[in-house]
C-alpha cells in the first residue's frame, strides 16, 4: 500500500513552497538511501543478494502494477515485500532496494502508451519511497538493538518490525499530505489526518503478509512469489471493488439524468449542480477525496425526486399545503435511496440535508450552523445558484448578477456566508467552472413566466 504525490505538470508552475518540497524530497530521500547502504554492513551473503534481487523484481512489479483508489493514494503489495526485506537483507539495504525498485517503475511506467511522463511527480514518488522505507528501516534497527527479543521465528524483533511498519506509514502519508495541502492551501496535518486512515488496515494486512512471506522462504528464496499471492489477490479484490463503486456512481448518476429528462427545464441540473459544487470546494481548501464526495453527492441529490407525483413536480403554479410537504421530503427519500449503496453511503448526510438552512429554517431537520456537513452547506449555494439561473415551468432564470445578489442577501441566514463568499470568488476568478443553463431549443412561452421581482429566494426555488 502506497501513496502517491499529485499529478503536477512542471516545476514552473508550481508555486514555490511546494517546488521547494518537492525538489527537497526528490533529492532528500535518494542521499539517504544511498549513505545507510555505503555505510551499512560490507559483507553480504549469497542468500542475501539472491533475496534483494527477487525482492526488488517484486517491488517493481507492484509498483508498476498499482491500484489508484482515491487521487493521492493507491494499493499494491510493496509494503509486504518491503517488510519482508527488513528480515532478510540487512536493514542498511531495503532503502537503496526501494529506490532501484521505484526508478524501474516509473520509468516502466513512462514507456507504457498512455503512461504518465511527469518528471517532477516521478522524481517526487522515488524520492519519497525511498525516504519513508529508509525511515522504516532506521528505526527498525534501532528499535530491534534495544528490544530484541521477542524475536520473529528468530529472524527479527517483533517491536522492530512493528516500529519499522508504522514509521513507514506514518513518513509516507506525512509527505503526501504536504503538497497535497501546499494545492489546495490547507492545512498539512488536516490532510494528513484525513490520508492517514485510508488504507491502514491493508497496510497491517500487507504487514503482516511480508513477516509471514519471511518466515517461510527463509529457506525457500524461489517460493517467495507464491507466498505473496495473497497480497496479489487482495489488490485483485479491491480492483474489482472500485470498479464495482464506479459504476454503481455512474449508475445512480445516470438514473438521476432520466428523472430530469422528465422535465426539459430541469435536465443536466444535477450535473451542473456537483460541478459547481466541486469548484466550490476546491476554492474552499477542500481535498480532492472530499470534492469528489461534494460532486458525487450532487450527482444524485435530487434523486427521491423520483418518488415525489410528476404533476406536484412540475406544477406551474404556486404549491399548496400538501403538495408542499411533499416536495420537501425529497431529500429525505434521496438519503433512503444512496444510503444502500457503499459507494454513496458517505455522502447520505450532504444528500439529505442540501436543504437545511444556516438559521435552523430549512428542511427535513432543521439544522442550523455548523451542525449542518459542510458539503451540505455548499451544496445548498451551488442548488440554488443552477435553479436561480435555469427556466422552470414557473418562470424564467435569472441574470446571473440577480442570483448573486440573492445570495449574497441571504448569506449568514439563509447560507453559509463562507461557502457564498467561495461561489462568488468561485464566478469572478473561473466563471468557466460554473456550467449555466441551456435553453431548450423550443421553450414553450406558456410555461415560462417571467421572473417574480421579489427579494428573497422564492420557495419553489428551495425545493430545486
């Protein structure tokens, strides 16, 4: 299991704290691994060389053949093997080992049609990998010279091992979550305890796959490949996985489509709904992980849509009592629907409560504040901006300068003043990463009215 550095074009562009990082790490790490194999031990055993010779051919593959799971992160089973070489190389070696590894693959990688030819996030992802192994390395030796025992099958110490494990994943999430911020301009450590979970449970797993990968071929160097097929098989399921969670997205997403091809004024919302959603909370600091949980909640936000009678949906006319009380439980039967799928399951509570207003007004629940999830409150913005700005059978959209003077009205009661603050900087600084809405090519005069002159959100447009 591993972790990537985000996809970056060229050095120029960068800005220069992150440049500075970047270069940093790519010569940082490769130094240090080569000063622990110069000064580490002289001698090494034919088995030793025979054992760091099939441990880098493992560790290249996997880095060549890795899973992306999320932007910066993704699985293979190099951990298994890096842990693995801490017992059978000398601890002086495994950073050196992982960086020859590393360099094979991205440079596998930059040969395959299609493949990345980034030199900046290459060198940043050898340097890195060498760094965080040599770290784990470090510390496991010295760990094991002050705790020996007890020892793994005698091959190791079992508290050096532990240590060398979560040291390399500790380094490695650090020195992702670094420029990973330095992009978006928040916080190191917010992003870093955001990255640090993702894939500790698969990094034990790997963990404890490459003890056991040790123990057996210790005296066995050519059934190693086949010791480490479970690590192989569970990068296979989680591949399955992730495909099986894309097109569940796609799925939904698309359904969502056929539900507004019922209306030809309200077709595409959804989708121009999470796109701005998503520019909002990149603007806003956000992760690239939790833009894509804000844009796929709002691929599907309006899904209970479904379940509310067409005629109440697309009335032209003012909505009475009941039909009212069915409108707003929309969400709820949107967060009842996305909350069976694994894929969307995080993303129950921004769905449901993408009506919830800043002063405790709003609907189902009547949250108010921070009590509302922030990719809710910035759903909310983005919802209403794409209803302001569209044609509904009961009236018109407006100029987008009407819609923001709306929102700007209603910021600190209505809406996040924050989230109103990013959509506006949002359209003045990017206006291209705020898709407006296209007519239909034959607009029927009757079923659009022109729009009310009144100050405040109209309460149809709450319930887009």
């Amino acid at each position: 299991m591993a972790i990537t550095a985000p996809s970056i074009l060229g050095y120029d562009s960068l800005p220069p704290r992150l440049r500075r990082f970047l270069i940093a790490v790519s010569l940082l790490g490769p130094a240090i691994a080569v000063a622990f194999a110069v000064g580490g031990e002289a001698e090494r055993t034919r088995r030793q060389v025979l054992f760091a010779g099939l441990l880098t051919i493992l560790v290249a593959l996997a880095e060549r053949y890795s899973l992306h799971l999320t932007h910066h992160t993704y699985v293979s089973v190099n951990t298994a093997v890096y842990v693995a070489m801490l017992l059978m190389v000398p601890w002086s070696a495994v950073g050196v080992l992982a960086l020859v590894s590393v360099a094979v693959a991205e440079g596998l990688r930059r040969r395959t049609p299609g493949g990345p030819i980034d030199l900046p996030e290459n060198f940043f992802n050898i340097g890195q990998v060498a760094l965080y192994v040599s770290a784990g390395a470090a510390y496991y030796a010295l760990i094991a010279d002050r705790w020996p025992e007890p020892q793994i099958d005698g091959l190791g110490s079992a508290i050096g091992i532990a240590g060398g494990a979560t040291v390399m994943h500790l380094v490695n999430t650090g020195l992702v979550a670094v420029p990973s911020a330095l992009q978006v301009g928040s916080s190191p450590f917010r992003v870093w305890r955001q990255t640090f979970p993702l894939d500790l449970v698969a990094h034990v797993v790997l963990s404890v796959v490459g003890v056991m990968a040790a123990v057996i071929v210790v005296d066995q160097p050519l059934v190693l490949p086949v010791v480490l097929l479970p690590g192989f098989l569970m990068q296979r399921a989680v591949k399955e996985s992730v495909h099986l969670r894309t097109e569940t997205h796609q799925a939904l997403a698309s359904l969502v489509e056929i539900v507004e091809l019922r209306d030809p004024y309200t077709a595409g919302h959804s989708r121009r709904v999470a796109e701005t959603a998503r520019a909002i909370a990149e603007w806003m600091g956000l992760t690239a992980e939790e833009a894509d949980l804000i844009e796929s909640a709002g691929r599907v936000h309006d899904l209970g849509k479904v379940a509310i009678d067409p005629l109440v949906v697309m009335k032209t006319t003012k909505l009475d009592a009941d039909e009212w009380a069915q409108m707003k439980l929309h969400p709820v039967y949107s967060a009842e629907v996305v909350a069976r799928f694994a894929a969307y399951r995080e993303g129950t509570a921004l769905v449901r409560h993408h009506h919830e207003r800043w002063d405790g007004q709003g609907y189902p629940d009547g949250l108010a504040g921070e009590a509302i999830p922030l990719g809710a409150r910035i759903l909310a913005v983005a919802d209403t901006f794409d209803a302001l700005t569209s044609d509904r059978p009961y009236r018109r959209g407006m100029e987008t300068g009407r819609a923001t003077a709306i929102l700007r009205e209603g910021a600190g009661t209505q809406w996040d003043a924050r989230v109103v603050e990013a959509m506006l900087a949002v359209l003045a600084a990017t206006p291209e990463r705020v898709p407006l809405y296209q007519a239909p090519t034959e607009t029927p005069a009757s079923s659009a009215p022109a729009a009310p002159a009144a100050q405040h959100v109209p309460a149809r447009v709450q319930a887009a």
